[in-house]
C-alpha cells in the first residue's frame, strides 16, 4: 500500500468513526437510556482512528 492510500484509508477510518460517534451522541439526546459504555467505547475507536491517522501523516 502506498503511503497515499494509507493516509486515505486511516483517514477515512475516522471520519467513519466520528459519524459513528455522531450518530451515537444523536441516540443518546433522543433517548437517555442509551448505554455509556457504548460512548465509551465509540470515543475509544474515535481516539484510536484519530492516533493512527496522526501517526501515519507523521504528527505523532
């Protein structure tokens, strides 16, 4: 893989996760019983995406 497709492909992978994570706050103002371990989780993977793709553009 080139380092262009892998700047994209983490890239993408969080942008993914953030509109996870959107989506997941959105549940969460309609619907106060959504589960905290499931934001938890979602601000773990957003985190995550965003480490790698920091690392991979050469900022971490």
């Amino acid at each position: 893989m080139t380092e262009h497709a892998l700047k994209n492909t983490k890239f993408d992978a969080h942008v993914d996760a953030i509109e996870k994570h959107k989506a997941l706050l959105e549940k969460l103002h309609l619907d106060s019983n959504a589960h905290l371990d499931e934001v938890n989780n979602s601000l773990e993977q957003l985190t995550l995406t965003l480490e790698e793709y920091l690392k991979v553009i050469g900022i971490l």
